[in-house]
C-alpha cells in the first residue's frame, strides 16, 4: 500500500497516493508494535500531498502528527523534525498565518545551525523563508538581516553568479522595496536579473518576475516609460513559456492595467483588466478575493472611462463577492464601497453616492491609519 502511494504521489496522481497512504497508516496503526518513524514518515508525505491540493486544514493536521511523534522518537533537535517543522511553516504561510509560519521557519533554523552548520545550504535556504515571513508581519529590519545573511552563505557557497544567489537577491530586493529603500532594491533586482538571463535564459519565467518586481518599483518612483517596457515584456515572456492563461500572466496584466489607469488610458487597461478577470475566474473560480480585486478595479476604469452603468454592475459584483468571503469591516469592502459611490455621484444620484461614501468611510478608518492614502481620499469626498 504504501509502495503504491509513494509510485502514484511520483507520477502526480495525487488522489490514488493519498487513498493508499492512508489505508497503509491505518494498517500501521493496527499492528502489535507500530512503527512510529514509518507512521510519521506517512504524515508527513500525506501532509505534503494535502497541501499542494490546496486542503490546508488536512494539511496541519498530518504535518502536526508527525511533529508529535517524530519529537517522541527523535528528541527536539532532529534534522527530520525540522524537516517537517519547515513544511508546517510553508503550509501556515499558505493560509495567511504568517505568526505561526514564522516561528515554524524560526525552529527549523535552529535546528538546522546544529545539524547542518552555520553556512550550510538548509540554513540558507531557511533564512531566505524566514526573511520573505517576516517581511509579510512587517519586521522589514529582521527580515533584511535574515536575507543578507542568507545572500552572504549562498555566495560563499556557490559563488556570485548563481542563480540561487540571483533568486535571494530577488527576495532581498522585496524585503527593500516594501521599506521604501527603492534604489538599493532597484540594484538588487538589476542584479537579479542579469545572472537569470546569463544562467536561464532571457525568456525564462523567473527572469520574467524579475522584471516585473523591478517594474513595480519603477512605479513607484514614477519611471512609468521604463515599467511598462519591463511588464510586457515579462507578460510576454511568461505568455509564450507558460501559455497565455498562466496565473504569471495575470500577475503582469494586473501591474500593467494599474499603470495604464493611473495614467489615464483607460482604453488600454480595460482589455487588459478583462483578460486578467477571466485567467482569475479560471484559477480560482468566482468567489475570491483576487476576482473581487478585478472586478472593483475593472468597475473603476469603466467608471472613468465613462462607462457608468457597466461600472456599477461590476462593482457592486466586486462588493458582494468581498461582503460574503472578508470580514464585515475589512479595507476592501471600503474600497469597494468608495468605488461605487463614486460611479453613483458620476451618475447624478447624490443622496444615494453620499450615503455609500459614509459607509466606505467608517469602514476605512475603523480598519487603516489616519494617515492612510485611502482614509485621506475618502474624508475629502464623504467627510463633509
């Protein structure tokens, strides 16, 4: 049974692997001595399976069986345990509780520093985990030190022209760019992108997102001719290498539509802005947060594009599908709100845009800063 398992997980048949792991762990259970390396063993790769299905929940609870009883037969400082510790961790990052994945990646790099060494590859490749899960909590100090160190092994270890060096370039370049260090990021994914081309290839889909996180920070340093030659031709690229559906795709189109829009061409960013909706709808089907992102971004080009009444059914769609799957007072369901009550004031029906307004603006400042762009916006428009 488990053979079976381990022959169907390798081919990719996911369901069949998960069918025979769990009927040869309930064997396993039913035996006189059980044996509990090979019960945790099957956790994990279970766990493995359910997560790279997207069944997160399933996921925990065999990665966190297998921690319990690799930490009874092992002790602590395992390098196995860390192993499964660190696919905890991807599986905690997946669901959006970064905490969690962040102390997961934490045990493991200690664990590993013991059983691995200091410079060694797992401690790299630990560190650069850590660093990007910080970043998302907002400890952009940490997480830059944490990268450094992580560029630092990885140099040493494979010298500065390796593409693993260029891809933690790349994360340390994020790390940068969200503390509003833009040309220390710019140079790193300069960096980045140049031992890509040489080792992959100019074509290639890493190459691609490089180019696209260096355009983003060309948006925000207002370099909008130099962003848009990157983004398509990352789109491009990412089209031809991976098929015109890819969700890579939809990443490119959705900077590339931003851009446009916010330079006023909102004859270009609407096509794009469908195109990205339907790669969207596709992955992901129609209730997410990613659909309701395009669907409230579409509405707002329609919108000044005086497209009034298409703008509004879009909207409202993006509103409703926020209001079932976000927490009542999430910045989303504000931004939403804002956007239609803007379309309602462009269509002359003031007392009903105002009343909108208010609501997007309690909204707002009860879940962003002061200071916050979108709360600045709104008091200005609905405050009086």
């Amino acid at each position: 049974l488990l053979f079976l398992g381990d022959i169907y997980a390798s081919l990719g048949e996911k369901r069949k692997a998960l069918k025979f792991l769990k009927e040869g762990l309930e064997t396993l259970k039913e035996t006189v001595e059980p044996k509990l390396e090979l019960i945790a063993k099957i956790n994990h790769d279970m766990g493995e399976l359910h997560r790279s299905l997207g069944e997160y929940e399933e996921a925990v609870t065999h990665l966190t069986q297998s921690v319990e009883v690799r930490k009874r037969i092992m002790g602590p400082l395992h390098p196995l345990l860390a192993d499964t510790i660190s696919s905890l961790a991807f599986t905690y990052g997946d669901m959006g509780k970064m905490g969690e994945s962040a102390d997961c990646h934490n045990f493991a790099l200690q664990v590993y520093r013991n059983t691995h060494g200091k410079n060694s590859e797992k401690v790299a490749s630990t560190l650069n985990n850590l660093a990007m899960c910080l970043s998302d909590l907002g400890a952009y100090n940490e997480a830059l030190a944490f990268s450094e160190e992580s560029v630092n092994i990885r140099e040493n270890r494979f010298g500065a022209g390796h593409n693993v060096v260029a891809s933690t370039l790349n994360n340390k370049a994020c790390i940068l760019r969200a503390m509003g260090r833009l040309e220390e990021a710019e140079m790193d994914y300069l960096a980045a992108i140049m031992i890509g081309e040489r080792t992959l290839g100019r074509a290639h889909p890493d190459v691609a997102l490089r180019r696209n996180n260096l355009a983003e920070v060309y948006m925000s340093m207002h370099m909008n001719e130099k962003a848009e030659r990157l983004l398509r031709e990352a789109v491009k690229h990412w089209s031809e290498e991976l098929g015109p559906d890819h969700p890579r795709v939809g990443i490119g189109l959705n900077n590339l539509a931003v851009l446009l829009g916010d330079e006023g061409r909102y004859e270009e960013a609407i096509p794009l802005q469908r195109q990205l909706l339907n790669i969207d709808r596709a992955e992901y089907g129609q209730l997410n947060v990613f659909v309701a992102r395009d669907l409230n971004n579409l509405g707002r080009y329609l919108r000044k594009n005086d497209q009034l009444n298409e703008a509004e059914d879009v909207i409202r769609k993006g509103l409703k599908i926020r209001q079932e799957i976000l927490p009542a007072n999430h910045q989303h369901i504000g931004s939403s709100l804002d956007n239609l009550a803007h379309c309602l004031l462009a269509k002359g029906e003031k007392e009903l845009a105002f009343k909108t307004g208010k609501k997007a603006l309690a909204i707002l400042t009860a879940s962003l800063r002061e200071d916050h762009d979108w709360v600045v916006q709104a008091k200005e428009h609905w405050g009086g």
